[in-house]
C-alpha cells in the first residue's frame, strides 16, 4: 500500500515535472513565410490566437521585445529576417509594410523606385498579387484572435503624425510622444486607453497597403505596439499590459 502511493507519488512528481517542462519549453515548429524579398521566420508555440509580427527589419528592439514576449506567451511570432527597412523586389524595393494591397503597393514602389517604368511597377505588382494572400493567410489570427505588430520609430514621428488620421485618441503622456499604442478594434482600444499610455484607434482610413489598414479594412483586431528606438523597457511593459488586460 505504502509502496503503490510512493509510486503514484513519484508518479505524479514526475508528471508535475513533465508538464511544467512542456508548459515552459516552447513547442517550436520553425517555418518561413515569404512575398517577394520579404522573409518572415515563424515560431509556434502552443494553441494560442495570438500573433506577433516584426515587419521592419532594421526595428531591433522591436526584435528584442518580440523574442522576449515569445519566452512567456503562446502564439506565433513572425518575424522578419531581412535587416534594412525596405526589401527587395524584382531588381527594385518596397516596404514590407505597404505590400497588403496592390494600389498601397503601387504608391510604395513609385516612391522608392522612381525610375522604374509602367511595366516594370505592373510586373512587381503582378509578383504580390500572386503571393498576397498566403502571406495574409498566414499572418491574421483566426476569428476573435489578436495581431499584435511591434514597431519602433527614429526621429520626429511620433503619436502626434496619427492622431489627425484617427477615429479617436488619448494622449496622457505627451512627454513620451514616440511610445503609442495604434489598434483598430475599438473595444480594445477602451482597455488599453486605461494603460497609461498614448493611443490611436484607426478604424478608417486611406488605403496605404499597411498591415493595420488591411485589419481594420476586414475588422480584424490589431494593435501596434510602437515605441522609440532602443526604448526596450517600455516596449516590453507596453506588451506586458497587453497581455495582462487584453482577452
Ligand atoms: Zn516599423
């Protein structure tokens, strides 16, 4: 008797440890998703309808924040493994972040590639249509579920550049005008309102081939987590309050 309860003990000691092991190790399931020079590691971990996304290269601290976030969250991370800003495509460059919709697209690549022709900007714009949706498919969460996109910014754009283009916005920390959060659900947008920190709800807007635009267009729930360059520890309290507040 004494026995069999040692073992049902050692057992579920044993057990105890095994779970907390699965439960703390990440179930990794690496993989890629690309569209055109754009290349995007996936890491998986657990059934969690979150998703994360670094889409500019050269935000390392928005990397950092990522990698930190995925050591205690559940969810698929994407990140980019390109390391400027802008990416290639077909001998030219876009940002990763204007390529969710063919007319946000044709604007981007007008802009960073003004020598190119007619056909040239159709052929690259050809290119993305092909592979747009597997990207998308990949990158929403399912129905209910959150994106969460990490961001960092230099110089002068701050809260302030997106308030004139919002439906609404709070800015208890004018101070602190690089730290925002930009999300498009407006439930959302109340609870994170309570963070303390600046915010934008963008629900409508014109259509630049961002990723927010591209949620907000299909009523996804997204919200950018934007800070200053090298501002990590906002960055990642920022996130933290996310996770704490947001279902
Ligand atoms: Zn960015």
């Amino acid at each position: 008797m004494t026995g069999e309860r040692v073992s049902r003990r050692d057992f579920l000691v044993f057990g105890g440890i095994l779970g907390s092991l699965f439960g703390w190790i990440p179930f990794l399931r690496p993989s890629h998703v690309s569209l055109a020079g754009a290349r995007f590691r996936i890491i998986r971990k657990g059934h969690s309808n979150r998703r994360y996304v670094v889409i500019h290269g050269d935000e390392q601290t928005a990397r950092q924040a990522l990698r930190r976030l995925m050591q205690s969250q559940e969810g698929a991370a994407f990140e980019i493994e390109n390391q400027s800003r802008n990416v290639p495509i077909a001998g030219g460059r876009i940002d990763p972040n204007r390529m969710f919709s063919r007319a946000g697209a044709e604007a981007d690549l007008k802009k960073l590639n003004p020598d190119w022709t007619r056909a040239q900007i159709g052929a690259a714009l050809d290119l993305l249509d092909r592979g747009r949706a597997r990207l998308i498919h990949a990158l929403l969460p399912p129905r209910g579920g959150l994106l969460v996109a990490l961001h960092n910014n230099t110089g002068e754009y701050s809260v302030a550049d997106e308030e004139s283009l919002s439906d609404r916005g709070f800015v208890p920390r004018p101070d602190h005008p690089h730290a925002f959060y930009l999300c498009t659900d407006p439930a959302d947008y109340q609870v994170l309102a309570a963070s303390g920190y600046n915010i934008v709800l963008q629900q409508h807007g014109p259509e630049d081939g961002s990723l927010s635009r591209l949620c907000a267009t299909r009523g996804v729930r997204y919200v950018n987590v934007e800070t200053a360059r090298g501002d990590l520890t906002t960055q990642v309290d920022m996130l933290n309050w996310l996770e704490w507040k947001l279902a």
